[in-house]
C-alpha cells in the first residue's frame, strides 16, 4: 500500500510543522535531513503524540545516500505516497553586503559584492535548492508509478515571484524550482503524479533568523522592509502553511490541481509598492 510521507528538510522550522501535520493524516511520516538530531526530535515529538515517524540522515544532493534512505524507508514504513522537497535555504557565501552596487564595490576584498561572491558558494545554494528537488524526486517518485493519490510538493519562495537583493543564488534557485515544478507536473501528468509547490512569503526560520533581528532581538532594517511590502503587516506562522498543505496533498480536494505555485505570502506578491 502505498501510503508514506516522505519530507525533506524535516528538521527545520517549517518542515517540522509539515510533518506534524502529515502526521495526523494517519499516514507513516519519513523525516530526512541532514541533521538527524533535528529530524529525530520532531519524530519523537510525533510518536508521543500517537503517530508514526521515523528519522533519516540524509544528503539530498547525494543520491546514492537517498537511495540507500528510500531502501530503508521501504523496510520500516512502505512505499512513498506523498514526497514533500523542503530541504533548500542560503549561505553567507552567496550573499552579498550591498542591495545595490556601490562605487568600489568591484575591488572590494574586505566585504563580500557581487564581483567576488563565492562560486562554489553559489553552486552549493543553487544546487540545495534546485537539485535538492529534482534528486529526491527522481529516487521516491518511482513508488508513485500506477499508484493512486500520489503527489510531490516543492517549495518555492517569493524569490521566484521577485528576486530580493542580496541572495542572488538563492533567488535563481528559487525560479528554477517554480519552472521545475510546472515541468514535472506535465512529465507526470498521465502517470499519476500530481505536482505542485507552495511558495512561503517571509517566515521566520533559523536560516534567515540573523537577517531579520538584531543579536538584542530588534528588528533589522530588512525587516522593516520585508514587513512595509507586505500587507498584513506581519511574518507568517508555519501553521498558517499547512492549510495549503492539506489542500494540494489531498487528492480527494485538489485531484484535478497539478502545475500550480501557490503564495501564502500576507499579501506581498500582490502589493505593488503604491
């Protein structure tokens, strides 16, 4: 039967929201990351609370460890139903000081500009994110074949919709996964997979938690930013996601829903700035 969720990246924030909410589906709950200590803190908090979880060390950029991981995920819960690619996020590497050029910038050895970004800073964002996706999928997405109710969820990000400064691999990253998405959903489409991805508008997380808040927990000039552009006014709440969530993963409500990237984002994508 082929039943389990399979959610990459399962350690962080918003990912661990994911699974605790594929949780209560019932459904048997793979956690994968990097960091196994994360992954197993969130499966534990899930056994207690009755469901089923197992945690995974997994690379998403190595796929001979993911296929190692999709073997033992076999063993202890079954075939993959539901495959959820939240793995992804920046590094201080690609992201630069300045939103805009400033006169210097090209000789600069003392901060980090456009002109001396790290290139295998720049591959390592742009592969997490882009590759991260396009590995675990092509590894889990064959215990979809000829099943019924299968889906895989890509996350995007507001970056895809506008590129912000500063994070430029992120950015590029982010764009290729909503293309990704719209790609796969048409390769997939007569097979049975539906795909498609959320694209969270400004959470906090602790990937970006430094960008946003100074060490005395003020907020920073980028925030202030972040929050004039978006409507509500405010950061979105990981639980604020998961009704999206249950929606694109339910085959019963969204059966005829494939290829589409969805903001939950307060607004931001809408606002013009006027």
């Amino acid at each position: 039967m082929n039943e389990v969720i399979v959610i990459t990246g399962a350690g962080g924030v918003l990912c661990s929201a994911f699974a605790k909410e594929m949780a209560g589906t019932g459904a048997p709950v793979a956690l994968l990351d990097l960091n196994l200590k994360a992954a197993e803190a969130v499966a534990e908090e899930i056994r207690l609370a009755g469901g089923k979880a197992s945690a995974y060390q997994t690379n998403v950029l190595d796929k001979a460890n993911l296929e190692q991981v999709h073997r033992e995920i076999l063993r202890d819960l079954g075939k993959c139903r539901v495959l959820i690619n939240g793995a992804g996020g920046n590094n201080p590497r690609c992201t630069t000081e300045h939103e805009i050029f400033e006169a210097g910038d090209e000789s600069a050895e003392d901060i980090k500009t456009f002109f001396n970004l790290d290139k295998e800073g720049f591959d390592f964002v742009f592969s997490l994110n882009m590759m991260g996706a396009l590995l675990p999928t092509q590894v889990f997405a064959k215990d979809m074949l000829g099943a019924e109710g299968c889906c895989v969820i890509n996350v995007s990000s507001m970056n895809a919709y506008r590129p912000l400064t500063k994070i430029p691999a992120y950015s590029a990253a982010k764009a290729a996964v909503s293309n990704f998405t719209q790609w796969l959903a048409v390769h997939f489409a007569q097979a049975g997979i539906r795909v498609n991805a959320i694209a969270p508008g400004f959470f906090v997380t602790n990937q970006n938690r430094a960008l946003l808040f100074e060490a005395d927990g003020s907020p920073t000039a980028r925030t202030n930013k972040i929050l004039n552009a978006t409507p509500m006014k405010r950061f979105g709440e990981p639980e604020e996601l998961l009704g999206t969530l249950r929606w694109l993963t339910d085959d019963r409500a969204s059966g005829f829903v494939t290829g589409i990237v969805v903001p939950v984002d307060g607004g931001f994508s809408a606002y013009s700035g006027v």
